[in-house]
C-alpha cells in the first residue's frame, strides 16, 4: 500500500534541538532515516556524538547525492537561507525550525519549492510541538475559518505567568526565565515581540494564504508591561497575555497582529501558562479548538522536526492551497480596536487619535485609559510603544462598525473631554 | 500545483447533522462540490430544503454514476453498513460519521478500501470538531505515542460538569442534557458508555495500528455515580471525568479502556467543561498536547464532514500505516490500576481480587475504599458495575510493576485486613 521511503538525512546544527534530535532518532528505529552527517561550525568542541559524524564543511553535505533530506537547525537566518535554497535546488527536502528566516524568504522559498519539485516543511518554527501548520494546511481547507488567537512565545508567556500567578517584577520573571532557557540570550527578540512576528508572519499564509510583509504587521511585545496594568487586568478578571491575532471580517478581509491582550481567566489562552503555548482556532460552524503543548525546548522542537521528517518518508508536502485559491484574501488594517493605554506623563498619549475615551484614570499610582481607536493609526504610529506607553487590547479587540462608537465620542466632546485637556 | 477534483455529493439522512451539512455547504462556494441528492426515509415529512432533492430509494444516489461522493448520516449502523459497503464497490469515495458502524465494522470496511481503492473518511465521528484521527494518522506517525487520553462523550462530561459545578443530582443532570439536546434519546448509550466505547474502539486504531474487538475492552460509564463519589473527588482536589484511555506500556503492549476517573483540577482533562470533547497525547519527546472543541451537535459535526469532503477534492485517504507495520502493537490486561470503589453493601465487593487496599471508610453515610488490582480481574468481570457499586479509577491510575504493591498487600494483611473481614 503505503510507499515509505528510506531517508538519508544531513544535519546542518548541533545546539540543543539538533542534539535533541540526535536523541529521538537513536530512539525511533521504525523511521527509515539514517543520519550520514552533521555540518557544525566549530568542529573542536566536544560533542556527545561520534567525531566521524560531524564535518564544518557545507558542501559535504550538500554534494552528497546520497544524503535526500537535509535538517536546518542553524540560528542564522541568512545562512539558514543559502543552505536550504541550495539543498532544495539540488533536489533535497528540507525540515527546518529557522522562524526568522520563514518570515523573511518564505516568498523565494514557495518559488524554489515550485521550481525544484522538492518539499520544505517547517511544523518546528511555530509552536513547537503542536502541529499548527499542518492542521491549518490540511484539516482548515476552506472558506470558515473565522479567527486565529495564539500564544506563540514561550518565554513571555512564562515572564506574564510569574507577572500574574507569583506577582513577580517583569525583571525578575525575565531573570528567571533566562536562567531556565526560555528566553533568548538576547531576550529583545522575545520580549520586543519579534519572534512571534516572525512566527505570525508564515503562519498567515496558511491560515489565510496570505503572504504578508512582516514589516508591515503591527506588533509589540510585553516590555512595557507593569505590575499596575497586570492589576487593572485582574480587576477585569483577565490575565494579559501576548496574542498573535487573525481575524476575518464581515467585507471579507483579514486584521492581523501581534499585541498583548487583556484575556478572560475563563477563556482558552488563559489556561497557557508558562512555557506553554496553544491555539484557538474558530471556525463558522464548529466554534472553538484548542491545541495546546510546549512551544519551545529541546525535544518538544526535535519532536515537531522528527514528525516532519516521517512525512517526508511519505512524499509529503505543504499544498499551500490557499494560496492558490481563486479568491484570495487580503490584510486591511481599516478597522478599530479597543485597548486599555498605560502611561507615566498623558503628554505622550496621542489622545485626539482617538474616536472614544470609555474610561480614564489618573492619580498619583494609576495613569490609564480605555479607549477606541483606528487600527491604521496604532500601525502608523509608535506612540505606544514609547515613553513607557503600555498598550494592551481589551478581550474581543475588533470593532468592525463606527456607528456606535461615534455616538459616544460625541458624548465624551459634550463632557467637556477631547482637543487636548490634561486630565492630570 | 494541485488538483482539485469536482465533487458530486448523495447524503443519506438529513436529521441534525445532514441538515447542518446542507447549510453548511451552501455557506461554502469554495469548496468545488455540488449535493446531487439525499435520500431519506420519510419522504413526505416537512424539510427545509427543495423537495427534489430527496427520494427514498437508495439506489438513485447509488447508481448514479455522477456521483462520487456519498455522505452517509444515518442513526441505524447496519443499515449505514449496507450503503457505505454498496458506495465503496462501485467506486465512491464515502464519508461517515456513524461510530457504531466503525467499531463493529472496521475490519470488513479496511478489506473493503484496498479491494476497491476507495476513501472512507470519518472524522466526525469522534470528537465531532477536533481533528483527531486525521492528527493520530497524520501527525503522530511514529513509535513514540506514550499514551492518549480523551473524553470523547459530550453528553456524560456535561452530567458531571453539573454534578461538580452545580451540585446538581445526577438525574436532573441527565434532565438537562436530554432538554438541551446533548443526550440520545435513548441515554443509556451515552451514560453506559456504549458511545465512548465505539469511539474508542476506532481511535485505537488510528493511535497504536490496534483492531480491537469492542466486546472485549473493559469500559462502563457515569450510570453509578453518586454525588458521594463527588465528595470525595473534591476532598482529593480533583473532578471525575469519563475518560477513553491508552497507554504503552514499558513492555512495548498497550493498555486501553473506558473508564471514569479522577482527574487532578490543574489536569487538562479538567478543562473540558459541558458538552465539550478533548484529547491528551503524550508523546515521548513533546511532554502532552491538548486538542479541545466541541464533540457534538448540528454544525459542529458538519463542519467535521465538511473538511472530509474538502480532503477528498484532493484525494485524500487513511493510509493505515500504523497497521501495516512490520512490528506491531498489541492490547494487554496484564498490569494493575489503582481503583476508588464506592458502595452501599460491603458484601458486592470481591475484596480478596485486590492486590492491595490502602484506605477505606465505612460508616452511615460513606462506603469506599481505595485498592489495587490486576486489571485481567476487572475485565472478566462486572461486581463493579452491579448494585449500586462505582468504579472509579485513580488519577495516574495505572501500576505495571507489583514490587510495591505486594509489601503494602502484606502490611495489611498484618494489620488484620483481608480473608473476608466485615468492617462495616
């Protein structure tokens, strides 16, 4: 019946997911994989593997015509990009967890899959071991697909855990989770929001076949985040958490980011803590899933990397079928948001960007606002990122309709509160 | 790229799930499939559909050479077994979503997809929404499945939401879920077990390459819980769950029933509230993931019809594979499980089949006690489901190894229990 196909794999990496690997496949004998060679960059350190087992050479792997699979588990993107182009050029599959270098040539990498006939996966890049990608490519393949809410970063995921469950400071929780490795040894790339850009970036196209520009995607991380904003979130009975965000709206376009936001403790991404991450998926018809697991560490990723490499066995390949759809989706950035706005001085807070203020506070300890605003206006701007703004959406973030919204700014004009008042 | 095949659509029965898949596919235009016609069984009762589309007779659908596809929804599993073989021999690619069909008979439609080269896809009859066996099948194809646990019945998990959350009795529990729709007419399907059983039989086959024979996996239901057993579930911070259960055991068998359990409050399980569904791998490498969504009613189940009728536009199968291994899996009763037993008359307890009691409590109002026991001596039997005795196993409830056990066994035995004594 089934044709599995002997595999012959070189790895290029051997940090903690490709001696992670290394591991799982010593401990998966039905797989029919053999690793031939692994390209490391510095060939004096001790491994905890046969020496004959590791070159520093590329093109040993690379010119191997018996090696069919290579595995790029290489932190450098630009690198990470010349080895997979010239591994799929020549005809090899590729498994790869490189997040940043997906977000940055996934467009290049479609047409080098077109060309070469070869496969690329990549299920290792975003959440680890919860097969996400696969599940939007294959069992999400049509039209219902409502919105997509995700926990994509472990790290500040567990920083906003301790924040909240330990009333831990942000410092300490980031200390905290550097010292687990959780975070990156350069932990603005966690913290600042890029990495689950980059994750959110490939993860559009096969939510909503989309192939967005990651500089275009409006994001922040959870630096600005302070012990008072996590207690206006407790009065709201929600935790914050950093949320990758997709929505389909009523005209048919898509509103995607990566923010923080004020989450229900009874809704599903509350329930991700820690390292965690998880996915909510709905759908027209079949209201929520949930798919949780560990996003990041060693083998949970050697994990998602094995499971890739078995499909491989089986020829098998992302369709993208979504993309090549008839009718193709688009990104807008033409609606509103709801968001709670932290601040120190309201002399930053672009207040008359606002189409409504529901709710403001201001007094020795707490400086903050509610309000609506015009999502293109957060995109184009930075404001909010600065001077110690902390913007964190409200639960349920999209208002897709005006005609409510203007009735109360008018009511807050006739209260005497708009044109620049200072409140404090 | 990718051929999209055209689709023409039969569908036997149009009760809840057959109309929502009506709905749900004019709600589709993406989807290239056209519905041809539905045979029902009443043709001149009332349907919100054009009255041309039906007929009563089964052969219209089945030798109309234009159509492809047959979606079979239908209560009466022989029946369903009759067309779903009929649609395969003459080429159909079929669709289900009848459990009982599938459990009693899996074997004959495996022969019958090889013979013909036909597909047979039914995700949604287990766990309606969630992409359970397309995942199992799919994604978690290799030796490294350490265990699964699910429920998989909405409408018992909604009886002991209310039982734990509302402190309601289980009767006007069981009211409510038959009021709201979530029960079968006939609930002892749903409250003995039968339907979990008939999933579970099916999923086993998907996780482990496993063909059970459904007579012989130990199960039972909800049918002998009290609001006793309740307590005493709280007392030990847990809830009581329906749960499916497999498990590889370090004997390279696999241990699998259904069975209520205790389930640990912080335990993912006991995130699955009401009528919802949710599944537990744990895999080796990748720790535990959890999928979560909603395991029955009209649309949810449609949907999961509808991403099998998506599949088969791209010619999408069940390949087996865990099946067709060289070195295959195997059930075992031969290991121990930790068991909470409550009764009313101490003499319904077969006392001297346990390895060993470590608590139990006897007086007006409370009888149970907390034992091991060979799991061979549950399954040959069934004093545990009789007269008014609940079983409920332990949260982590399986033992394979008796060193242990047999030292507590004998420090009881010192302490003057065994050999029949009454305590009560």
């Amino acid at each position: 019946m089934v044709t599995h196909k002997k595999l012959v794999l070189g790895i290029f990496g051997f940090g903690v997911v490709g001696e992670g690997l290394y591991k799982v496949l010593n401990m998966t004998p039905s797989l029919n994989a053999t690793l031939k060679k692994v390209c490391i960059k510095h060939p004096d350190k001790k491994r905890n593997a046969p020496a004959e087992l590791f070159t520093a050479d590329r093109q040993i792997l690379l010119k191997d015509n018996q090696i069919n699979v290579i595995v790029e588990l290489i932190d450098d993107a630009d690198a990470a990009y010349e080895i997979v182009k010239e591994a799929l050029l020549s005809g090899k599959s590729v498994v790869s967890a490189n997040k940043k270098m997906l977000a940055e040539h996934l467009i290049e990498l479609l047409e080098l899959q077109k060309q070469t006939g070869a496969s690329l996966l990549y299920e290792a890049a975003c959440c680890a071991s919860i097969p996400v990608i696969r599940n939007l490519e294959e069992y999400y393949d049509n039209d219902l697909l409502h919105s997509i809410n995700a926990v994509v970063n472990g790290s500040t995921n567990y920083i906003l855990t301790k924040i909240f469950d330990e009333k831990l400071s942000f410092k300490n929780a980031l200390i905290q989770a550097q010292q687990l490795g959780f975070a990156e040894s350069n932990p603005v790339l966690d913290v600042e929001g890029y990495d689950a850009l980059n994750k959110w970036t490939f993860l559009l196209t096969h939510a909503y076949g989309l192939l967005p520009d990651k500089e275009k995607l409006c994001f922040t991380g959870i630096q600005s985040i302070t012990s008072e904003d996590a207690r206006q979130a407790e009065k709201k009975e929600c935790v914050i958490k950093l949320v990758a965000s997709a929505k389909k709206l009523q005209n048919g376009k898509v509103a995607a980011f990566v923010l923080p936001q004020f989450v229900k403790k009874d809704d599903q991404l509350a329930f991700i803590k820690n390292e965690y991450n998880g996915v909510v998926i709905e759908s027209s018809f079949a209201d929520k899933q949930f798919f949780y697991g560990k996003g990041a560490g060693s083998l949970p990723t050697a994990s998602a990397v094995l499971s890739d490499i078995s499909a491989l066995s089986y020829d098998y390949r992302y369709e993208y079928k979504k993309l090549n759809r008839e009718e193709s989706n688009e990104l807008t950035n033409d609606f509103y948001v709801k968001a709670y706005i932290g601040f120190t001085d309201w002399d930053h807070i672009r207040k008359d960007d606002f189409e409504s203020i529901e709710e403001w506070h201001s007094n020795e300890s707490i400086n903050y606002l509610i309000g609506i605003i015009h999502f293109e206006k957060l995109q184009t701007s930075s404001w909010w990122k600065e001077n110690n703004v902390s913007l964190v959406l409200t639960a349920d973030p999209i208002i897709e309709s005006l005609d409510i919204v203007k009735l109360k700014k008018r009511s807050l004009v006739l209260a005497g509160f708009s044109g620049g008042n200072h409140l404090s």
